[in-house]
C-alpha cells in the first residue's frame, strides 16, 4: 500500500454469529418484514425478560434472558450458543 492508496476493504462475514436487532417500545409491529423473520428463523434469541415476552412463539427457538450481572454472566452464555444462529 503507497501513501494516498485507501486501505482495502475488511471483507464482510457471510454469515455474523450474532444479529442485533433494536425493538423499540413499540415491540414486535413495529419490526419490518426482514427483521421479524431474522428473529423467526434464530436459533436462538437472546434479550431482556420484557423484550422476549413481546415476541411470537418460534417452535424450537432457545429463548435466554441476559444474565444478571451482565458483564459476568455473559461470557459463559456466548460460550454456550456453540455457533447457532443467534439474535440479541
């Protein structure tokens, strides 16, 4: 690479280990088409008590509440997911 040459681009994952999907106060209407069905087909979805309860059932879908405290509890809950399609 020479000076003035931007750097190449960081190739994209094809397929991310987790998806993170924002829902507002308005829960699970107020997802668009592509988001509801990223949460659909999770294998599991990860969230708050609050925020899983807004969601339709999804026969065979692991549902976790984050752990409490988060910052030590998360490690061994990633760790656990073993490469499932997950969404948080």
């Amino acid at each position: 690479m020479t000076i003035g040459t931007p750097p190449p681009p960081v190739p994209l994952l094809p397929d991310p280990r987790i998806t993170v999907v924002g829902v507002t106060a308005d829960g699970w209407p107020s997802l668009p088409g592509r988001l509801r069905r990223t949460v659909l087909e999770a294998e599991v979805v990860l969230g708050g008590r609050r925020h899983l309860a807004m969601l339709p059932e999804a026969p065979g879908q692991r549902r976790e509440v984050w752990p409490s405290p988060l910052r030590q509890g998360l490690p061994g809950l990633l760790a656990s997911l073993g490469g499932a399609r997950t969404v948080a």
